[in-house]
C-alpha cells in the first residue's frame, strides 16, 4: 500500500510516532468530511485537548459545533476497563452510523488510537474478533474507520495479528490480511504472502474471523495470495477440518495456491480458476 | 493369480534387463509383454519414441498393450512414483492380480540427470511393494554410462536375460544404497559466480530474488512459480530441520535457472525423502516440501559434504529442436 494517497473502508494503521497517526487521521477524516460523512476523532485524553490533533483540518471546529464532527476520548467510547463485547461494540458503530444517516450524513467516519484496549492477550483476541465483525458490517453499510494502533507499547506480532483483520494496512504491519467481502458469493477474501513467518497469524486470523462458523461450505476468494507454502494450506484445512466444513477456493492459474492444490488435493478445499 | 518367474512372488517383482541392440531389446521385452497379455493381466508399455516404434512393430496397434508417453511419465521420478501409483491402485481396485509394466528409465546417455533416477530405481522396491506389480527396466547398454548400469544392478534385486530370469547377486538393501551413495552432481552454472547469494534470508527475500532470475529468462510463469514455491519449502526445511546459517544461492541462463539452498547440517535421516510425500514415508520430517519440489522442478539434487547439506532446484525450458526430438539439455 502507498504512504500516501486515499484510505479505504477499514484502514489499519501501525504507528511509530504519535504525529504521524495524527496526520494520517486528519487526512482520513478530511476526506470523509468532504463525502459528506459525520466524522469521529478517538483517542486517549481529554476531548478538549484532543481537538488539537485535528488543528489542520479546515473546518474541524465549526464542524464539531454543528455536529458533523465529534471528539471522543478513548473511554467514551470503549469500555477501556474490560475486555469488549464484539457484538456489543459493533452495535455502538452501528447505531452511530444509523444517527449519522437520521442526521442527513452519508455515513461515518472514525478515526481511532485504540491502542490501550489491546494491550492484554485476551483484549487483543477480543479486539481482533470485533475487528472482523465491524468490517463485515463495513462492506455492506456506510461505516468506514482507520484503526491505528501504536507500536511503542505492542510487538510486531500483536500489531500484525490486529493488521491483519483489515482489508488495507500501513507497510509491513502484516504480510496476511482475512476480510470481508462486498461480493455476497464470497465469505472471506484472503490476501498477502503465507509462509513460515506467518502461519500462526494464518491460523488466528482465521479462528477470529471464522468464516466457516454459520456454514459449512463457503466460499474464499484468494485471488490476491500472492504466495502460500504446503504448511499455510494445511492451516486452512486444518480450520475447515475443525469446523467440519469445505471451502472453494478463487485463485490464479499458475499461482502457489492452485499449484499446491492440484498436487495435495486436500479433500476440503476446492480450486476454482479465475 | 500372478503368471510367469513372478508367480507365488509377493509385491513389486522389481527385474532389470541389459542389451545392446534392436534384437536384443525384442528378445527381452517381447516374451514379457506378450506373456502378459496372454495372461490376460494389464500389460503397461512407458518406452521412448524409438523403442515404442520397435513394440507397435512387432505388435502392432490393436494388441491390448497400454502405451504410455514415456517422456511424460518419466518426466520426474517423484511424478512417474505419483503416476504409476494411481494407475495400478486402479487396476487392482478393478480386480488386476498381477500387473506388467515395462519402461525406459532416463540417464544421462539421454541427456537427464541420473542421480534421482538413481533414487527412484531404489526406492521403487518400497514404494511399489504393495502392488502385485511386475515392472521391467531394460538399459541399453549402448547408451547408458557405466555409473547408471552399476547402479541398476545395486537396485534390482532380479534380472531378466535371454536365459530367463536370475536373481541378482549385485542387489543392494534399497536404505543402505541411499545412505551411501554420494551424490557428485552439480550444476555447471555453479562454476560462475552467483546472481544472487543470500545469507538467513527470509524467505520472501529469497522468493522476490527467484521471480526476478526467473523473468530475466525464458521460463514460463508456471516454471516460475513451482521455482519459488520449491526454493521457499526448502529454505523453510533448513531453518526448521537444518542448522544455521542458511545460504541461498541463485544462477540464471535464458532456459536455465539453478537454486542451491544449504545449511550446516547433515540433511533428512529418511533416504525416501523427496520422491514419496511425507505422510507416505519412514520419517515425515521435512519430507513434503521436499517432494513438493521434486514434484515441480525440472531437477532436484540432494547432496551431502563439507559444507553442510544443499538442495539444488533447476527450472528449465528446453531449446525448441531437443522439445522436437525429445532429449533434453546436458546438465548431467
């Protein structure tokens, strides 16, 4: 992904320092202000001083005084004490989405530091699981969010296994990415380089998302695997052995993942050519 | 019921056969085959373009023989294993109680490498030891080096001459032929200096200096791809299984690309490792990545010395007059 240029839906991004999150979140918002979306600024502090993050963006503070733009301190909007609720905290966005729209927004648009809620194993686990669920919503309602976690107080494993869950990350967050679709035909779409460096985040990334978790034949399109190794199609099979399902899987003529397929035809997956 | 010299015999009948001309070759194969069909049991024919116009000629089209491209079927012995495995487990699944095959093993007399040829020849006697299997491999002694026809002797335990057959005093236990051969084989690209030489790299390092050897030449995105997949397996083999450092080696000719991969250790203790797939071996460890690589390379050479333990993986597209006639470069 380029340093520069637009953010998508769900953004991922992994910060060395705190301008630089900063900067990229003033873009973010910028740009959803201009689409006509309501815009939310997170992270952690007093509001009021907070709002000089944004300093930059043209507009920032008329917009917060007619409501088009919020500040909101970390706690306001998480439960920064416990471990979350996936569904619970979806269904916060998604009620702020349904306001914005009441409101004669687009949509929202959040822009949130939310590395204080990730800093425990289980919180990570939670986290990274509602980070699925947000962006299944995402493809299919007006919510788009850049999620920026600070890589002074996480390992580069941690940030990869939150990077990971996005459909776009900052460079070198993850080599894997699990997202949603837009596309109702595919339950998943998996992308990135799966080798040795990143079979864990493989499997993780797919017991969080779980696509096979309602159905038991799904569909995955991994036309954007740009490599994958006999190990990393054993941790999909593996998972669809678990959840005793079968997958078919979109991918390009020639590419790892249909080579390694053809030769290992592992009974659950299903190579479809694109 | 099994017929002919493999009758009451158990397994793979493994039988190697030696001649050095047309009617020598006719005065071994053709009782064989012609047994085999009288016999009623499937007669399977894998032979060069040469030696299958001698069989259609003396059998002619509608004999019942089941000819097979012998250059495809021997392409790579990790695949020819593979192939021959499906085809007999759906002839004895079909109610076959004895099965004939008879084929032209490649060597360098033929312009291929021998030594996982080599590997093959031992290491049928196991992996075909399930299958009432009589599989015949004449070499001509005309063309074949006298390290191959040493080497098939160690490997057959029987021998099928114009006297009959005999078993063969030479025959070697199939393990300890493995374990001692030693491989001298190497790439004669090996002797320029290197495109790339990578130390511990990781390997999306190694894949992205592969891809660009690999688009600089003539190889095709599928000969590509199987070059990076088999160079990622077996650097994931030497950090995993092997000692450090690892050091990734790189040459390139517009049809030819060389991956040497080592590492300080002594290599896979299973002799198999490579042509069958893991699961199916001895000792798993390590071994499906390397088979995965035996099954997409155009080569793999396993070798052991000083240095430590290497993987050589080629690619190779073949000059467009030896496609036509079949042979391939000399590597050997």
């Amino acid at each position: 992904m380029p340093h520069s240029g637009s953010l998508g839906r769900h953004v991922c991004w992994a910060f060395d320092d705190p301008a630089d999150f900063r900067l990229r979140a003033a873009q973010y918002l910028s740009e959803g202000m201009a689409g006509g979306a309501r815009v939310i600024y997170i992270a952690k502090g007093d509001p009021e001083l907070l709002l000089d993050d944004l300093s930059i963006v043209q507009g920032f503070r008329p917009a917060v005084a007619s409501g088009a733009a919020q500040v909101m301190s970390i706690d306001s909007a998480y439960d920064a004490h416990a471990t979350i609720d996936p569904a619970q905290q979806l269904q916060f966005y998604a009620d702020a989405t349904e306001q914005a729209l009441a409101d004669g927004h687009t949509g929202l648009r959040v822009a949130a530091d939310t590395t204080s809620l990730v800093l425990t194993d289980a919180n990570l686990d939670a986290f990274a699981r509602y980070e699925h669920l947000a962006d299944r919503y995402m493809v299919s309602h007006p919510l788009t969010a850049l999620c920026a976690f600070d890589r002074d107080w996480l390992t580069a494993e941690q940030v990869a296994q939150l990077a990971c869950m996005h459909p776009q990350a900052s460079p070198e967050a993850t080599q894997v990415r699990l997202y949603a679709a837009a596309d109702a035909q595919i339950d998943v779409v998996l992308d990135g380089e799966i080798d040795m460096a990143s079979h864990r985040l493989l499997h993780a990334a797919l017991e969080r998302a779980d696509p096979a978790g309602q159905n038991s034949s799904i569909t995955i399109d991994a036309m954007g695997v740009e490599f994958i190794d006999h190990e990393g199609v054993y941790v999909l099979s593996e998972y669809l052995s678990r959840r005793a399902a079968t997958a078919t899987v979109r991918c390009r003529p020639e590419s790892s993942l249909a080579i390694l397929i053809q030769l290992l035809s592992p009974p659950r997956l299903h190579l479809e050519i694109r | 019921m099994r017929t002919g010299v493999a009758a009451g015999h158990r397994g793979f009948f493994h039988q190697s056969a030696f001649y050095g001309s047309d009617e020598e070759f006719l005065a071994v194969v053709t009782p064989f085959l012609a047994d085999g069909l009288g016999a009623g049991e499937p007669t399977v024919v894998a032979f060069s373009p040469a030696n299958e116009a001698l069989i259609r000629a003396a059998f002619g089209n509608d004999s019942g023989l089941t000819y097979l491209e012998g250059e495809a079927q021997y392409q790579r012995p990790a695949g020819a294993i593979r192939g021959y495995r499906e085809i007999m487990a759906n002839l004895v699944a079909r109610g076959a109680t004895q099965i004939r095959i008879v084929g032209d093993v490649p060597h360098p007399g033929l312009g291929v490498p021998w030594e996982w040829w080599a590997r093959y020849e031992a290491l049928v006697n196991h992996a075909f030891a399930e299958f009432p299997l009589w599989g015949l491999c004449p070499y001509d002694t005309r063309t074949a080096p006298p390290e191959v026809l040493d080497q098939v002797r160690r490997t057959h335990p029987h021998l099928a001459t114009p006297h009959g057959s005999l078993a063969n005093p030479a025959f070697e236990d199939p393990r300890e032929f493995l374990n001692r051969i030693t491989p001298r084989w190497h790439d004669p690209l090996e002797l320029t200096r290197p495109l790339f030489e990578l130390r511990d790299p990781p390997a999306a390092a190694a894949r992205d200096a592969v891809t660009q050897a690999g688009r600089a030449t003539e190889l095709s995105g599928a000969d590509i791809s199987g070059l990076v997949l088999a160079a990622t397996e077996a650097i994931t083999n030497a950090v995993l299984h092997g000692r450090p450092p690892v050091r990734v080696r790189i040459w390139a000719q517009p049809r030819r690309v060389v991956v040497a991969v080592t590492d300080h250790g002594t290599g896979p203790d299973n002799p198999f490792v490579g042509l069958i797939p893991a699961r199916e071996s001895d000792d798993g460890v390590g071994g499906l990545g390397l088979w995965l690589a035996h099954q997409m390379c155009s080569y793999v050479s396993l070798n052991r010395d000083s240095d430590g333990f290497t993987v050589r993986l080629i690619a190779e597209t073949p000059h467009p007059q030896q496609s036509a006639d079949g042979a391939h470069s000399g590597t050997g």
